[in-house]
C-alpha cells in the first residue's frame, strides 16, 4: 500500500523509525540518542570558556605535561621544528650586515635579552611557544632598558583583590580590555601568591599593574576573528592522553599483581585447615598451617603434591594485544593535535617513502606555525633597533636601512635519507627548480653566501699549504651525478 493510501502512515511514523523523509539537512544537528549536539547558542571562544574553566582547563594541560612522557615529548618535538631561528641580516650592506648580526648575537644572551637574565632569546622562544601550546597564549612585556620580560598568560586576568579605581569588570574579557572592533588596549596583570620555603605560598592571584597594549607583545593561538584569549592547541588532546597515563598505570598495577602472585596451589576440601572435622591428614600441620609452605622460587624446584592437589602459575596477557592497538591509536590521535605524524613516535612504523611523505606534510604544517614565532621575533627586533639608534649602537643609520630588512631561518629539516636527498636537491638546482640558497637555508638552516665565503676562505687556506683542493662535494656537476 502506498503511504499516501494510509492516513496513519505519517511523517511522524517515518521519523520514529529512523527515515530521514526530507533527504536533505545535516546529520550533525540530528538528536539520535547517540551524539551530543549543540546547545543552539553561538558564543565566542571567550564566553564558551569561562575564567573559571579556563582555570581548569590551564591545569589539565600542564598536569599532563608534567607527569606523562607522550604528551612531554610530542610538545618536544613540536617545539623542536617550529621554535629554533638563528638570523640573517639582508640589508645589501655587507658592513652593515655584519654590525647588525653582532648586534642580535649579544641581544640574544641570556644576560641581555630577558630581565632575569636567566633565559637567552632561542630559550625565551622556545618557551614562548610551550606557553601558546599549553595556556594558549602570553605577553613579551618591553623594559626601557631593552630586556623583555615573559607574561605567563595566567597572570593575565580579574583578580581576587579587585581592580584599581575607574575600571569595572565589564570592561575585560579574562582580563583583557579592548574595543569595540577587538584590538587590545590593556591588560590587567596579575601577581601570584608570595611562594618560599619557609612559609609556603597562595594561589591566589592578586592585581599587580595594568598595562598598555602598546608595551607589550602578544601572542596567541587563534581560531576566530572575535577570540580575544588564546586556547592552546594541545587542549583537543588532554583527555584522551589523560585516558592513556591513567590505563597505563592500571595495567602496571595488574603485571604487579602477577608478579607478586607466582602460583596457586590448589589442596583437596579434605586437607584444608578451614574444612577439617577431624584430625589432621597425613602431611598436614598440627598448627593449621599449609602443608607445602613458603616456595623458595631461587633456582631449581620440586614439589611432592598429594593425589588431589595440583599447582598452577599465574599468566598475565596483560597488557592485551587489544588494548596495545588501543593505546596506540589514542596516541596517534592526540599526536594530531600538533600534526605530527605517528612516523615520528615510532621510527619502524613506515617505509623510506612513508616517512619522507610524512616529513613533507609536516614541514608545510609546521612553517605556518613558525611564520607566527618569526612575526614576534621582528616585532621585538624593529623595537630594539629604534633603541640602539637612540643610544649609538648603530650610527649613522636610518630605520629605513635595516627595518624588516633580514631573516629568522628556522632550523633545517633533518633528512632521512641524506644520499638520496642531496643527489635530488642537486638535481633540483641543475633543472633551474630550486636555488642554492633555498637548498641551504630549507635543509642546512644556513645562508649560501655565507657558505660561500667560507668555501673561498678554506681553499685559499689549502692551496698555501699545497694541498688539495680537489672537493667534488663542494663543485659537483648534475652529469657527474648521473655518471
């Protein structure tokens, strides 16, 4: 019978049963008893997370970080790739160059750079972006005295003491105070409680100074235009590797408990002490003890056992081969919370090719990451350059000269196969596909000028002693390649 033939066969019956009768729509917004879907508010990162669950959520992520290896090491590797720069001048000014190259080597010690004088520029990056990936996001604060100091993004909030006089909280987000459009004007920082060995300390955050936007550097992980606070972008992973840390401790757990338990040995009901009537068997203690005592498992065993009585070791398949596949795929998936291929956690997982596609994938994810690092970078250094201009470091210069005129190089891409990969960056060069400079600053993290000049030098050097500067590595031609 057709439904239009049947008054009771409704909409109503076709949806109880499951049947989708319109054939279009989003199964994403669909209440099928087995998904959560949205609550139908559309808030902002800011007011999705609350500052008392950013609270939380800030927690979550550094316990992580400190008590598991996976999520300590994946952050390792992430910051590996994407937060180590040496720079380059590129004025076109071969002494200028070099006095700004001097100028940025000294900035960058630990003693000049940052105000504690205990971390240099490549650590302060470094630990820069652990914040943004963990927190979210933190200040460079600027110093008159050309150091920076370093914002945790927690001390950047309302504080427990109250604001200063002619501010209200309706003019922060998590302690953040912008405009109409979203662009920061200040920020409330906060310090924390007073910590010391002798009296403990507080949590408790308490209001230490506000300061203008123009005197600090932001930097944050973004999603949406109208975010103001970042998330970190391992927080999509916490609770899957908190999964993992808390199974392998239970699995631990149960191969002690197989270790301490060797064997059982199982007696008849009639010579058990507890089921004993009469007077004990033959064998038996008089003191109700086990007949077969304490095994002293060092070296070599035997047992005599009654008729009845048998003995049986315990075997643990724990962990299962099922819950290995299992732990195995909740890493790779929280490995995707920084794109890093699984290849990199287990070096055997893939082929030569598997693994070079992998690298390439990940190298294009991680120069979007490091464009970020490098915009903070030039940002501190164009601020820096004006002070040495004002105090006489670089004279006789205009901004115009040196401004953005230079590179943050990340670190090169370690090869896999350096053979073949060398053989095909020559060939690459010889077709006209890519440059020397390219080749060198990608894989070597080096400028292929300054290799040159070295090259000159070191053969000058060995032709005044006599000796060979035959280095085909150093000349080498596509057909003697081939040949």
């Amino acid at each position: 019978m057709h439904a239009a033939a049947n008054p009771n066969l409704s909409f109503t019956t076709f949806a109880s049963a499951g049947i989708d009768t319109v054939g279009s729509g989003y199964d994403a917004v669909k209440q099928t008893g087995r998904r959560r879907t949205g609550d139908g508010m559309l808030r902002s990162e800011d007011d999705t997370l609350r500052q008392s669950d950013r609270k939380r959520l800030l927690s979550s992520s550094q316990q992580i970080y400190r008590n598991f290896t996976v999520a300590r090491w994946m952050i390792a590797r992430h910051l590996d790739y994407v937060s180590t720069f040496h720079f380059q001048a590129k004025t076109g000014n071969r002494a200028l160059n070099n006095k700004l190259e001097s100028l940025v080597a000294n900035w960058s010690k630990a003693g000049e750079f940052e105000v504690s004088g205990r971390f240099s520029r490549s650590k302060f990056t470094r630990m820069g972006e652990l914040q943004r990936v963990l927190n979210g996001d933190f200040g460079v604060l600027r110093l008159r005295n050309g150091k920076v100091q370093g914002i945790e993004g927690e001390r950047v909030r309302s504080p427990n003491g109250g604001l200063p006089s002619g501010y209200t909280l309706e003019d922060f987000i998590h302690g953040v105070r912008t405009n109409d459009w979203g662009a920061h004007l200040e920020y409330c920082v906060c310090r924390r409680g007073k910590f010391s060995d002798a009296g403990g300390g507080t949590s408790q955050f308490q209001f230490e100074r506000m300061v203008p936007a123009r005197n600090m550097f932001w930097f944050g992980n973004y999603d949406r235009f109208d975010q103001t606070r970042g998330i970190g972008s391992i927080t999509s992973a916490i609770n899957g590797l908190a999964d993992v840390y808390e199974s392998f401790d239970y699995a631990l757990a149960r191969e002690k408990i197989a270790q301490l338990f060797a064997a059982v040995i199982k007696v008849s009901k009639d010579d058990h002490p507890l089921t004993q009537t009469a007077a004990p068997a033959e064998g038996q203690a008089d003191d109700g003890q086990p007949k077969y005592g304490r095994i002293n498992w060092n070296g070599p065993v035997q047992l005599n056992l009654d008729g009845d009585d048998s003995l049986e070791f315990v075997t643990s398949d724990n962990p299962s081969a099922n819950a290995q596949a299992f732990w195995t795929q909740m890493i790779v998936l929280a490995l995707k919370a920084l794109d890093i291929p699984y290849s990199f956690f287990d070096e055997s997982f893939t082929t030569y090719s598997g693994a070079r596609q992998a690298l390439l994938q990940y190298e294009d994810s991680a120069k979007i990451k490091r464009q970020d690092l490098q915009a903070l970078l030039s940002a501190m250094l164009r601020w820096r350059c004006v002070l040495w201009m004002l105090d006489g470091s670089l004279p006789g210069v205009c901004l115009e000269d040196v401004l953005d005129r230079w590179l943050w190089v990340p670190n090169g891409t370690p090869w896999i196969d350096p053979l073949k990969e060398v053989t095909a960056d020559i060939s690459a060069i010889g077709a006209g596909l890519t440059s020397r400079q390219r080749v060198c600053r990608e894989k070597y993290g080096v400028d292929f000028f300054e290799v040159a000049r070295e090259l000159v030098r070191e053969t000058k050097f060995l032709e005044r002693f006599g000796l060979s500067t035959n280095l085909s590595a150093a000349n080498v031609q596509i057909n003697e390649v081939a040949a």
